[in-house]
C-alpha cells in the first residue's frame, strides 16, 4: 500500500511540474467545443466559456437586453461582445465596478484609416481613450492596438452607441447575423 501511494504522489508531482513547464505564466491554449464555445487551459486554470447567442438575420435588434444586463453595476467583471459569425467585424464591451468601457483593437499597420476612424468617432463625442497603447501580438510587436473608452448612458443611449460603432467603426449592416457573447465573472 505504501509502495502504490509513493508511487502515486511520484506521478501527481510530476504531472504538476509538467503543467508548470507546458503553460509559462503568460500562455493560454484554446480548444472549440463540439457544442460550441471553449476550453482554455493556463496555469492560472481551466475555464469554459459557452458558446455566444447567434442570431442570423437582423442582429441589432438583439443588443439593447445585453446592453440593459451590462449597465446594471456590481463590482464583479461583465463582458459584452458583438461579432459577425466569422468573428472578423465587431467589438466589446468590459464593466467594473459600474465603469463601462467599449474596446475597440485595430491591426495597426494595416488599418491606418479605420484606427483614426475610431479616433475621430470618439473626440466627436468628446470621449478621451482610458487605454490606448499597441500589444504584443503573437510575438509581432507594435501590430496591434488597443483602444479602450469609457462610455455613460441608459440603455437606450448605449444601446444606440452601440449600433452606430458596429456599422459606422465595424462594418457591420443591421440585418447582417451577430454573435453575442455575455457574461460575468
């Protein structure tokens, strides 16, 4: 009994090492369910995320319930993303604490117009990025950027805001099909 018990922590330490040497602190893998949604493994953990809402015709008349659910404050972490079924055009939404910021990320070198695009959108409003800075993507260094704005307003108001940043920054037509990712941690 002793000699299978040394032998099974032998095989748990190892495993644990192994998951310590396979996941380096900052490296995620992701795998698709058959179900949809994901699987990511870390070495923080594994987490699951269920597949986003699809709605195949006219997706903007789906976003003002996710948009109403996002608004309400408590101090856990909400997201909200929007993205045709390809995952090419949208972007999100983050919320903390009753601060809700819209982030927008553009390939830097290639999407020189639609970047100030973005910009000039905002300073219309009168809206400064909270977070403006280029990520490392992938080992590519300044490809990347990411723009974070802080955004106010009922539903209604962020509701509209919305539907205007997914066609006037996205792309995206109002009777095209939208992926809805919700959620809170």
């Amino acid at each position: 009994m002793k000699i299978a018990l040394l032998i099974f922590v032998a095989l748990l330490i190892a495993a644990v090492v192994t998951y310590f040497l396979l996941f380096p602190r900052a490296t995620f893998i992701s795998f698709s369910r058959p179900s949809g949604g994901t699987v990511t493994f870390s070495r923080t953990g594994v987490s699951f995320e269920a597949a986003p809402d699809h709605y195949p015709t006219n997706g903007f008349d789906h976003i003002e319930p996710y948009v109403s659910r996002l608004l309400v404050p408590t101090n856990r972490f909400k997201f909200l993303h929007m993205f045709t079924p390809d995952g090419n055009r949208g972007f999100g939404f983050s919320a903390r604490d009753g601060k809700v910021e819209a982030e927008l990320t553009v390939e830097s070198r290639q999407e020189v117009q639609r970047e100030a695009a973005i910009r000039g959108f905002f300073s219309s409003l009168g809206i400064a990025p909270s977070r403006d800075y280029l990520a490392g993507n992938g080992g590519v260094p300044d490809a990347t950027r990411i723009l974070d704005y802080p955004i106010t307003g009922s539903t209604a108001e962020v509701t509209a805001l919305t539907k205007r940043i997914l066609q006037e920054l996205c792309g995206v037509s109002p009777t095209e099909a939208l992926d809805i990712s919700y959620g809170d941690k």
